[in-house]
C-alpha cells in the first residue's frame, strides 16, 4: 500500500520514533515526510489521507514525542556549501505555532531535539563552535560550547553534562551558568540513579579505545563522595533484577571474553563461563526466571547457551532515572568526531507484553 510516492532523500535529520532514507519519519498514528518538491507532508495512518504540512523544507528533524518539529527554509542565503545557512523554524505540532529560532544550518546541530522530552533544543552555531540552547516551551535561550554533551537532566535546574572530546562529568546549572565536577576521572556512564550515577573508568570510545576496554566502577552521588562497587567491568555489562551485573572482561582481539557475574554490594566476582562472544549477553529473558544467554566460540562447546543465575533477595537496588545516558563518539568521513547516543535499556512492560502477545505478536 503506497502511502507517498516521490519521497525525498536528505543529507541531515535524527530524530522520531523510526527513520527510513533520513527524510521520513514515523509514529504510531502518522508519518511525516519530504516530498521530491521539498514539501513536509503528513500521513494519518487511520486513514491514510495526506496533507502538506510545510512548504520550502530543506532538512527537518522531529522529537521522540512527536511534538517538535524543526526545519531549516530552502533559501540558501550563504554558508559552506557542505552546511547551506538558511532559516531555522520551530513548530510545536500541538498548537501549529511557528517561531524563527535562528539563521544557521540545521546539519550544525547534532540531535537538536534528544532532550526535547527534558524540556530544551540544542542548535549548533557553527562546527562545534557554540551552541544556543532554547528552554521549552518559553524559549528563552543561553549559549554553550560547542562541544557540551547534556547526558540526563537531574531536576529543574541541573544536568550531568560532559565534552564530546572527554569523558569528565560535571553538575551544572545551564541558567546559572555553574559547574561542579563530579568524578576526577574519566569514565563512562553505566546508568542514572535517583541521587547519583553509575560509571566505570575507561576513556571516551570510540576513536583510541573501544567497548573492550575495561576498568573499575563506581557509584558518584550528585552530593557526596564516589565509591567504587566493582573492580572491573566493560561497556557490555548487563544488570540483573537485584543488585548484581554480569560482564564480560579480558576480551581479546577476536572478542571472546570470560563472563563474570559481580555483585555491587560486595564487589564479588563469580565466572559464569569461558569463550562467551562480549556482545551476545542477554538478560532480557525475564527478571524473575533468572535466565540469561550468552553465545560461545570454543571448538566443540559453540554455541548459544542458556544459564539459569541463582537470584538473590532484592537488595532496593535504584532504578535508571534516563534512559538516555551519554554519546559514544566516532569519525565521519572527513575525520570529523560525530556523537552517537548510547542508550540504557529500561524494565520491559510485562503486561503491554502479555497483552502484544494477547494478540498474537511474536
């Protein structure tokens, strides 16, 4: 069933709940995409009528939500050819109001509308030279550097933020224009907590480093002193229901490992098992089961494998306050660090499960 013909391909736009050919997004009840004629149209998905929604489009980037759209106007009025200037629009898709937020290129600003969610738009002003960040839904405005990586926002006023170029954590207050370093050492974001965060000390992946790389953990509260809950881990880490995680650690070039299960509390390390391929551990089996899964490469013992892990008494371990928890940066074409949002999985919806399942969902 063809819903739009002609649909345009873009150079720029992340953003909505599905992207198919960067110029088309999707959400449960319709779609938005670019025409061949650089008209943002709109599909209603009950009943697949479309409407043009904005004429003149160049680029366009929308929220998770669905609320937020952005777009840059195809009048070019100058720029590096690789980043067209042009008018930058903000519509909030409830109230169908349109505001002229900037004279930039919307291809400058990396995921503008990430934290939309969080109540902020972030537009680059230039190649990671500063950034403007507008306060929703008001819209007033501070400038930033360019190269600031909001990673969660802690209440009205204060955010975890880092650098795109280190992993140093800092507490700030965007308004008040204050900082406050939160943990000496740079580190990678594991989860948020209620009143701190969990992170293990490894460098900013992945230009000199990658997910193999391994280091200690700790637990940093926003008001208080770090302590260190276990000694070794990697970015493949998976937490189980009670206050343990499994990871894998001493990964080789061919990226076997040993997987271990580790418990916060005590900083015990118990093996699970040998020549477990690092990405292949899976948790998500069921909390109460106590099931994981974990793929192996060793001659006659390859294969997919499925462990039962004895469960423990729940220990009041937090839950994430985020699910968006920090970038991992790789390189463009032209040498160029771009970010890349790593995400931490959240507790599955049993009975949205249950009744998917209901329906006959696989």
């Amino acid at each position: 069933m063809v819903l739009l013909d002609n649909v345009r391909i873009t150079p720029s736009g992340e953003g909505g709940t599905g992207i198919v050919a960067d110029s088309i997004r999707t959400f449960p009840d319709f779609v938005l995409a670019l025409d061949g004629e650089g008209t943002l149209m709109r599909v209603d998905l009950a009943d697949r009528s479309v409407a043009p929604l904005v004429e003149g489009a160049l680029s366009v980037e929308t929220s998770l939500d669905g609320r937020w759209l952005l777009w840059q106007d195809t009048t070019i009025t100058g720029g590096d050819p690789r980043f067209p200037e042009g008018d930058i629009f903000l519509r909030d898709l409830s109230t169908g109001i349109d505001t002229l937020l900037a004279h930039s290129s919307l291809q400058l600003s990396m995921f503008p509308l990430s934290m939309a969610s969080a109540g902020i738009i972030q537009l680059g002003r230039g190649h990671l030279e500063t950034m403007r960040i507008f306060f929703l839904p008001e819209l007033d405005f501070v400038d930033a550097p360019g190269d600031l990586m909001l990673n969660a926002k802690i209440d009205d006023d204060r955010w975890v933020a880092s650098s795109l170029f280190n992993n140093f954590y800092n507490l700030i207050d965007l308004k008040a224009g204050t900082s406050r370093r939160l943990f000496e050492r740079q580190g990678r974001i594991q989860w948020f907590e209620d009143d701190g965060m969990v992170v293990y000390e490894a460098e900013p992946c992945c230009i000199d480093s990658d997910h193999r790389d391994e280091g200690p953990m700790w637990r940093v509260p926003f008001d208080g002193e770090p302590t260190q809950i276990a000694k070794r881990v990697t970015d493949y880490l998976r937490r189980l229901g009670d206050d343990r995680v499994l990871s894998p650690i001493d990964i080789g070039a061919d990226w076997l490992g040993d997987l271990i299960v580790i418990d916060l509390a005590t900083g015990e390390e118990r093996l699970v098992d040998h020549h477990v391929f690092a990405s292949s551990v899976d948790t998500r089996w069921g909390e109460d089961d106590g099931l994981i899964s974990y793929s192996i490469a060793d001659g006659e013992r390859s294969g997919v494998y499925v462990a039962r892990l004895p469960m423990q008494a729940r220990s009041g371990s937090h839950k994430p306050i985020r699910e968006h928890v920090g970038f991992d940066v790789v390189r463009d074409r032209d040498g160029r660090p771009v970010p890349v949002p790593r995400l931490q999985g959240g507790v599955p919806d049993r009975k949205a499960l249950a009744a998917a399942r209901a329906r006959g969902a696989e």
